[in-house]
C-alpha cells in the first residue's frame, strides 16, 4: 500500500527543529529517511520517513531492541505492513501545516500568569495557575526552513480555558521568519484545537517500537 506523497524536505525541515527543541543531534540521511541518534533515557534512535521504502523494511528487521522508534508519513496500518511481529504501532498522529496565523497573543484568565524563556532559536512558554501548579506549556524551535511547535500541553484540571490558544499564539509570536512553514504533529485529541486555529493535517503520522517485554 503506497500512501499520499509528502515532501522529504518538508519532513527533514520538521525533524531538524525538533531536534534542537528537544536539544538532539541532528537529523542525518540513512536509507530514505532520516535517523536521530537521541540517546535519551527513553529513546536510542529514532527514524523518520516521508513514506513507505525498502530502507524502512530493513531497519525494521536489523533492530531487535527496545528503545528505537519508527516514524512514517501514513497509516498505522501502512507502518504496520513493514514491521515484525515484534514491533508495536502506538497511537496514531497528524503531521500538519499552518495554512492561517493565530495573530495577536490571547489574554489568559483572571489568576493565571505567563512565563516566557528563549535561549537561540528555541522558545518555551509556561503559564502558572493561581495555586502555583503549572496550567499549560509549550515549546517551538526556527530554523532558517521551519517553524515547529512542540509538547503543546494543559493540565486536566485547567482545559477548556483557552491555555493551548495562549501558548501557541505566545509561541508564534516569537517567529522571527515568516516565510518558513509552521509545523507540528498532533494528537488525535490536539488535532481539532489545531484545526480550529487554521492548521491542516499534511499525512497521518505512524509511529511503532518495541516493547521492553519482548527484548
């Protein structure tokens, strides 16, 4: 099953921000898509690939550990296709596209505060609750190629308050270059905030790894 095409430098433009708001190596080439050794406590490696490719089968079958992921540009049931048994498909995300601005920075409710931090090309938001427990937050990251948002979050207890508007128009904000496209990906459940904010959904975003019971 071959899905709907998607720009691999759009895709490297995207991979390449978020790593430096998550503060990874960069993104490199390896075997049509692209590999990011991250190293972290939760993650060796991860792939990223615009569509289905042989690249993608191989590495499914060489990799036997935990702690690696497989990103696709598709379906679940796409990345499904090419992987081993022993490889786990997570819940499914949207990779999008602004196609409209928030425009001007939202105003929080009465009691909540904002705290803004930028260092580089990287830009996170928080906004503190009346009690003092973190409401909401957020991060984006620009390169000369992409605006990206990241970890868009609101606490439980503080949803439906326009917190997730204030971040992302906060963040966006701080673009310095308007001619580079803004993306993100979405969960199933930021999806709608997104779209009612003026972004569209570029592919599904397929993501698999396995688990550390079967290691």
């Amino acid at each position: 099953m071959v899905g709907s095409y998607v720009d691999p430098k759009l895709v490297f433009a995207w991979q390449t921000a978020h790593s430096l708001a998550r503060s990874s190596p960069p993104p490199v080439h390896d075997r049509g898509g692209f590999r990011v050794d991250t190293h972290s406590a939760k993650e060796v490696k991860r792939w990223v690939f615009p569509q289905l490719c042989a690249g993608l089968h191989d590495i499914a079958r060489e990799i036997t550990a935990p702690r690696h992921y497989l990103k696709l540009c598709g379906t679940n049931d796409e990345l499904q296709s090419a992987l081993p048994a022993r490889w786990e498909i997570q819940p499914a995300n949207y990779f999008m596209r602004a196609t409209a601005t928030i425009g001007e920075t939202r105003s929080l409710p009465d009691g909540y505060r904002m705290e803004l931090h930028q260092t580089g090309p990287v830009t996170q938001v928080y906004v503190i609750a009346p009690n003092g427990d973190l409401a909401a937050n957020g991060s984006a990251a620009e390169t000369t190629d992409a605006f990206i948002y990241d970890r868009i979050e609101t606490a439980s207890d503080h949803r439906r308050k326009g917190l997730g508007i204030a971040v992302m128009s906060t963040l966006e904000s701080a673009r310095k270059s308007f001619s580079a496209p803004q993306l993100l990906v979405a969960t199933e459940d930021g999806r709608s905030l997104y779209t009612s904010l003026g972004w569209t959904v570029i592919a599904p975003f397929a993501t698999a790894t396995i688990p550390d019971m079967i290691f």
